[in-house]
C-alpha cells in the first residue's frame, strides 16, 4: 500500500465525512478543520531539503 496508499485512503473517508454534511456551513467546518491539522502534521514531518 505505501504511504500514497495510505493518504488517499484518508483523503476518501475525509471525503465522505465531508459530503455527508451536504451545504450545511456548520457541520463542514468540524471536517474541515480535522483535515488540515491532519496535514499539517503530514507537512511538519517532511524534512526540510538539504541545499
């Protein structure tokens, strides 16, 4: 599976929590915000390239 794998499995079942809540402004925001500080995490992981 691998970690692109991994990622677009999360990225699916975010995508499913997301359109669950349909247009309601309120009920987005809970997933919304989940998902970027599960990428920020994801980011702050990465290490910063050696030049």
């Amino acid at each position: 599976m691998g970690v692109a794998g991994e990622m677009e499995d999360t990225q699916q079942t975010w995508l499913k929590k997301r359109q669950a809540c349909g247009s309601d402004a309120v009920c987005l925001r809970t997933p919304y915000w989940q998902r970027i500080q599960a990428l920020d995490k994801i980011y702050d992981s990465v290490p910063e390239p050696v030049i």
